[in-house]
C-alpha cells in the first residue's frame, strides 16, 4: 500500500484547489488518483469507462497487470474511512463492468485485480493517497 505522505513525489499533487461539492469532489478525487498511479508507472487505459448507469471510475494497465480501479474521495471522517464506500453492492457492480470491458478486449496474459484509492482531503490539501491493490476478489463466476 502506497501513502502520499510517505511518497516522495506526493507534493506534485495538485491540491491546491479549494474544497468542492461532493460531485467536484469525486471528480478531484480520480484526477488525483490518476496522477498518483502514474507516478507509480500504471498507464492510464480508460477513465469513467461506462456500461449503462454503472462505471468503473479508472482502468489501468502495469507491465501485466489490469487493474480496475475504484476512487473514493472523502473531506472528513463523517462518514467512515474513503475504503469503506465501496460496497458489496459497488463490487458487484465493478465486476459487471469489468466483465464487459474484459469481453471486448479479449486480454491475454494478463493479471487482472480490483484495487481502491482512497483520498482523504483537509483545508483544500491531500492528506492522504493510498493504492490499495487487490482490494478485493470477485466471486466465482457461476
């Protein structure tokens, strides 16, 4: 698990922008979170990739790895940790969209995993960024 506060390049993160809707906060949140996986050497594939009303909010490829990757923004602890927003309902959704992605590309060779970024914000700064990688399974495919 990665942390901005331990990551070297963590002040390259532009949290200069004041505190937002919780809509604009989200959408902050996965801006955020894209800079820092690419940081990290993950290639940004997709971003907002849609089936119907559901999406995967970053799908990011690393020498063999496929990650689908859920962004959860929070401005405080009010409502829990970042993390523990996605949902058992928010997983299934994941998955079908990813089902379908996986459909369409056909990949070969390649790992595929479900990680979380979780981005807590203070006063308009990042307080933290944390890649939590494989964050969960999904279940066995009927």
């Amino acid at each position: 698990m990665d942390q901005a506060e331990d990551a070297p390049d963590a002040s390259h993160m532009d949290d200069s922008l004041p505190d937002h809707p919780p809509h604009a906060l989200g959408n902050r949140g996965e801006a955020i979170a894209m800079q820092f996986l690419r940081s990290r050497g993950w290639r940004i594939l997709e971003h907002g990739y849609r089936l119907g009303r559901r999406e995967i909010d970053v799908i990011g490829r690393r020498a063999s790895t496929l990650a689908f990757v859920e962004v959860k923004t929070r401005s405080g602890r009010g409502w829990g940790a970042p993390e523990e927003a996605v949902t058992v309902r928010k997983r299934r959704e994941i998955e079908a969209v990813a089902l379908a992605y996986l459909s369409n590309i056909a990949p070969h060779d390649l790992d595929v995993r479900f990680d979380v970024v979780a981005i807590e914000i203070n006063a308009g700064h990042v307080v933290r960024c944390e890649h939590i990688e494989d964050a969960w399974r999904p279940r066995p495919l009927p």
